[in-house]
C-alpha cells in the first residue's frame, strides 16, 4: 500500500484560527491498482506546539483502515511541511 498523491484538496472555512479543515482525493495504490477515495482531514495545532491529525473515509476502502490512515497522516504531514496544502 503506498499513497501517491492527495488530490482536489479544498480547505474549509473554521473560525477556529488553530484548527483546518480540508476535503480531497486520496489516491492509493493497493496491491497493484490505483485507487481514489474522497477523503476529509483536519490538522489542529496543539498549545503545546504538537499537530494532531485526524483523517476520515468518506468512501469505502477495502483495506485495514489502521495502517491506511497512518500512512496518510504521514503524507498529510509531509505536503503541510513542505507548503503543499491551500492556505
């Protein structure tokens, strides 16, 4: 299983200035094919300076949801870190 891109991420308007919303298409190679899932994420930065990610399924995946989602999270990480997600 590896995650090859996040497309069609639109953030959504919270007047929490901590906490984003996005909306976006995972694509997913699982054994050999290329899936798309629409998916929703949020990104909270904590008092403490910690990021805290949330990630949920809007379409089924047949898949183990627990290394799915970790392996999201990391490419969610790495596109915030890199400046890859809208402001």
């Amino acid at each position: 299983m590896k995650v090859l891109a996040i497309n069609n991420i639109v953030r959504k308007d919270v007047p929490i200035y901590y906490r984003r919303l996005f909306t976006g298409i995972v694509v997913l190679e699982l054994m050999k094919d290329s899936v798309e899932r629409r998916i929703d994420f949020s990104i909270e930065n904590k008092p403490t300076g910690a990021k805290e990610m949330s990630v949920t399924f809007l379409d089924t995946v047949d898949y183990p949801l627990i290394p799915l989602t970790r392996e999201v999270k990391k490419f969610i990480d790495h596109l915030d870190v890199n400046g890859g997600l809208p402001s």
